[in-house]
C-alpha cells in the first residue's frame, strides 16, 4: 500500500473546501466528521443515526479491525455536520447515506469515497486517502504536543510504538532533536 499523507490544520480546510465544492456536500462531510472522530473509514461510513447520542455528545461502537470498544466524545464541529445532515434527511438511517435510485438506504461506499479523496488530494498536492483523515488529526495532535501515549489512545493503537511508526516519526527525526536541543 502506498503512503499517505497527513493534512496539516491549514490543507484540511483546503480538502474540505475543495470537497465541498468540486464533489459535494456528502463528502466534504464525511471529511469533516472523520478528521474530527478518528475512526477508520470502515467504522465512519458504517455509523448510523442510532449509534450517536448527540445530547451526551458520544458515539459508542465496537471497531470492525480490532474489536475494541471505543468511546468518543463528539466535538462542536462533527456535531453541526451530524445535526445538519439530520434535519436535511430525516428519512435516512446511516449517516452518510446514499441518495440515488439504485442504491437505497445503503451507506456511501468506502470505494467511492477513496476516488473523490485520491482526486481532491491531487488538486492541492497531497496523497491522500479515506485514511489519511484519522492520520491528519493524529498528526494535528503531534504537532500540538500532545503527548504520544494520549494520542495512541485516541486512535486506539495497542503501544506507542505503532502510533510513531504511524505518525511516520523516523528515527532521523528523533536523533534530530539531540542537534536541537543542546542545553
């Protein structure tokens, strides 16, 4: 598989906006609630409307890759997209569901979401993927110096270990900083 890119905070407003207005709303939505929950794609495009409790502002759900329980707290920014996306489709039973004549109450598909994210990416420089939302907003916390075991928590990887190689933090990087650091 190839790499993927991390967006920094700045590239995931310019995805978004890209999504938004090259590929539609759908995805610039499921863009803007991934960055923000972390999950894998398989996880996001699989939530349903029953699986979130907005007014104790969580999402409950077992992980499809690892069978872990994960508990998240919805943050301001998923919530306005969840909120909306209610009002305007009340009918729908996945959040991010597809509205066409031959696919009815089914779930946007993992493969249509990789093609949109693989063009967008393109359009201002990055590789990117369905999973390179979860990798941003791990790098987003890095990068604000949260703490790398805070960080592997989120994203529910089993040691820190797995969340630097993850991250793509190279060894070079951490011989870098007794360079940086001459006290």
């Amino acid at each position: 598989m190839q790499a993927v890119d991390a967006a920094s905070k700045t590239q995931i407003e310019m995805i978004h906006t890209v999504l938004n207005n090259k590929f539609g709303q759908l995805y610039a939505d499921i863009w803007k609630v991934g960055v923000n929950v972390s999950l894998r794609i398989s996880d996001l495009l699989k939530l349903k409307y029953a699986d979130l409790n907005l007014e104790e502002r969580s999402l409950k759900l077992i992980e499809a890759k690892t069978g872990k329980m994960k508990v998240i707290r919805l943050n301001a920014a998923a919530i306005v997209v969840i909120s909306r996306r209610r009002q305007e489709y009340p009918g729908d039973t996945w959040l991010f569901q597809v509205h066409s004549n031959r696919a009815k109450d089914k779930p946007v598909s993992r493969v249509s979401v990789s093609r949109v994210f693989k063009e967008a990416g393109e359009r201002v420089g990055l590789r990117i993927n369905t999973h390179s939302m979860r990798k941003s907003r791990g790098m987003a916390m890095y990068k604000d110096g949260v703490p790398i075991e805070k960080i592997a928590k989120v994203l529910n990887h089993s040691n820190t270990t797995s969340t630097l190689r993850y991250l793509g933090i190279t060894q070079e990087e951490v011989l870098q900083t007794y360079d940086d650091y001459e006290l």
